[in-house]
C-alpha cells in the first residue's frame, strides 16, 4: 500500500493531508486521522488531497461521511483537490455539491477563515392600536429589541 496521511494546523485550521491512493485498503488510515482532528470540535477541517493519485468512491466517502454530524457541530469541510480526475470523482459520486472543492491549501484556508457572521432575527409583536395581530408583527434585530 502506497499511501499516508499526515494531521497538522495550518493557521489555526487542522488539515489532514493524504498522498497516495486512497481507496478501500486506504481509507480507514484516513479515517482515523479525521477522528483525531474533529476531537477538538474544531470550526473547520480541511482534507487535502492534493497529493492524493487515485480516489474511489470508497476513499470519497471516507472525506464525506461525518458530512452530516460535521453540520450538527457547525463544522465546516473543506476538501483541496487541485487534480481534475480527483474533482470528478466528487462529482460523479454527487458529493461536490456538498462539499466545497478547492484548487489549493491557500483557497481552502481564505474560505475556511470567511466565517458568515449568524444574526438571528427576533420577531416582536408590537401592538397597533391597543390590537395586536399577524400584521403588527416587525423583524428587529437581535440588538434592538427595546421600544426605543
């Protein structure tokens, strides 16, 4: 088997970092790896892939298969494939709609650092006229909630 996998922190980010081929003799190495990153619960993983020669769909479900329990700790993936027969892969298993694909380290790490700022909009009822009713009903932000 000609395949390894090194975990680091690259700014901040954990990276796992895969050369080789990554498919079924290969993936629990990987998995593992993910594993040991995701401990920290950490606001986003890369998986970097760019030296990675071959992938099947095994060794892609290995970098998308905590996709859903990533969502419910606000985990974001992001996956470095730089080759064209890696990306394809992604797309023909349909999993490249789900996870973001970047050229390089540096564009995952530019997107892994955009956190979109989550401002949740309260509704209050503000009565019209001693009535209040679905149509009395303003969005205010989180921060102006008084009657001021």
């Amino acid at each position: 088997m000609n395949f390894s996998v090194q975990r680091r922190e690259v700014d901040g980010v954990p990276v796992v970092s895969a050369v080789g081929e990554l498919d079924g003799g290969s993936v629990e190495l990987l998995a593992g790896e993910l594993e040991l990153a995701l401990d920290a619960l950490p606001p986003a993983i890369i998986v970097d892939l760019a030296g990675v020669t071959f992938i099947d769909s095994t060794g892609v479900r290995a970098v998308t298969r905590k996709q859903d329990s990533l969502v419910s700790l606000e985990t974001r993936l992001y996956v470095v494939a730089p080759a064209d027969r890696i990306r394809e892969v992604f797309v023909l298993t349909g999993t490249a709609d789900g996870v973001p694909l970047h050229r390089s380290l540096d564009e995952a790490l530019v997107a892994a650092a955009q956190v979109p700022i989550m401002q949740a909009t309260a509704v209050v009822r503000v009565p019209a006229h001693g009535l209040a009713g679905p149509a009395d009903a303003v969005a205010v932000p989180p921060n102006r909630q008084s009657g001021a």
